[in-house]
C-alpha cells in the first residue's frame, strides 16, 4: 500500500468522502488517504492529524514528495485538536483504530464538530459503542459495509448528524443497514464471530468456577443474536 495504490479497505472509506471535500483524516499514519485523494483530485484540501511523531513525520514525508504541502496540512495533534474553524471541514475520517477509541476521540473533541461533517469511521471491532455514540449524538448512519482483506473483518461506517434516531440493541450491535442488507461478507464475518463466541461459552462451562454470571449471559445473549440473524 502506498499514496497511489490503497489497501482495499481505505479504497472503500475514500469512496464514501464526497467528492470536493475538506477532508480531516485523524489518526493518519503515513497520510496516504489524503494524498490518494488529493492526487485524484477528488477532495479540494485536507488536514492530517496525527498524536505520534514518528507517524506524523511519515505523513510530512508523503504530503511533501507528492508537492502537496499547499493542500493538505499535517498537524501532530490529539483526535480532533488538529481541526481549525479555519480549515472548514466538510469530511471526517478516522480509521483503523478500535471503535471505542474512535468514540472517544470523538466525544473528547464535540466541541469541534460543527454537526455539518460527514463522519467516514473504519473501526476495528468495537462497533456496537461507536454506533450507540453516534446515536446518542444524533448522528444517523447513511450507510454501512463490512470487507474482507487479509484474513480480517473491516467495517466502515459512513454518519452525519440529523435528526434524532432510535436504532434497536440488535441493530447497535449488527449495524441498522448491514442487518437489512445481509451480505455475503456480512455473513461470512458473524459465521467466524459464532464460532469463537461458542468456543468461549464452551471454555466458560468447563472453568466452572471464577467466571462472572453476568459476562456469561451477556456471551449467551449475543449468539443467540447472531443465531437468529444467520437463520
Ligand atoms: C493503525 S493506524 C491507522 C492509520 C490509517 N488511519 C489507516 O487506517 O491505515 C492508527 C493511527 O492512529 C493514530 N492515533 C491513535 N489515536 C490517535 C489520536 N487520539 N489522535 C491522533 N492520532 C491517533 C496512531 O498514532 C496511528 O498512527
């Protein structure tokens, strides 16, 4: 992977930035989505923030190679501390980081948001809380996708904040549009995630002894969920 050929996976978060955005890519790394984006000329600035300095100065290196230094700004920062009102962002993404982390990164910069960005989210694991903040926070989920890439389940979740919405414990956890849709790589995901959530319940019967009743029922609960889902 580099700034002009994409991993799959970040191929499918620069298909959900609209086209001419202002793009804030948090948590950068190397900066290659904004420089993929900006080389196409699909996005007319961005910001790249990044809280580690070996990562920032990764992406200084790719935004100056490819002469971007006029168009994307890379700024090391924590989470949403790298957006400016100045930089009148239009996009959001944040990527291939844990979902809680990327919840936390969001609640910790609210004040940032001007309610107005799109959000582009490619968590990994931890959805379920990323979609109860977004819902929490008025944000409706305009569309979802799970991938497959190197033996790993991605997930991408695309937002913009509306109108309040109520989504079900079920869709929180499966995602609202992924439980419509259903599909194959949808499906393939929860058929992995069923057998490991059955070989712990399996683990916790035989230990017997030390395992909290609540984490139990909880495991029980959920495979019942995707039991149901995968008929
Ligand atoms: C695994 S990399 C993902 C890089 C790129 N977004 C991608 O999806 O390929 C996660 C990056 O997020 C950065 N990061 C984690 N927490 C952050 C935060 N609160 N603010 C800014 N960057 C953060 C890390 O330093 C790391 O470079």
């Amino acid at each position: 992977m580099n700034e002009q050929t994409l991993s799959m996976r970040l191929e499918r978060v620069a298909a959900h930035v609209p086209a001419g955005a202002r793009l804030a890519d948090i948590g950068s790394d190397h900066g290659y989505l904004p420089v993929a984006l900006m080389r196409r000329g699909a996005i007319e600035a961005a910001v790249a923030g990044e809280m580690a300095l070996t990562p920032f100065r990764s992406a200084e290196r790719t935004v100056r190679e490819n002469d971007l230094s006029q168009k994307i700004t890379v700024r090391l920062a924590d989470g949403l501390t790298a957006i400016e009102p100045q930089d009148a962002i239009t996009a959001i993404s944040i990527c291939g980081m844990g979902g809680e982390t990327i919840r936390d990164i969001l609640e910790a910069g609210k004040v940032r948001l001007s309610g107005h960005e799109r959000l582009i989210l490619q968590p990994n694991g931890g959805e379920q809380p990323l979609r109860q903040w977004l819902m929490d926070n008025d944000y409706r989920i305009l569309c979802e996708e799970v991938l497959r890439e190197n033996r790993f389940d991605y997930e991408i979740i695309v937002a913009e904040r509306g109108d309040p919405v109520t989504y079900t414990d079920e869709e929180l956890y499966f995602g609202p549009h992924q439980l419509q849709a259903r599909s194959p790589a949808f499906v393939t995901k929860w058929q992995h995630r069923l057998r490991h959530k059955q070989q712990t319940l399996n683990h916790f019967g035989r230990a017997r002894h030390g395992v909290c009743e609540h984490k139990v029922q909880d495991l029980v609960r959920q495979v019942r969920w995707i039991n149901d889902v995968l008929g």
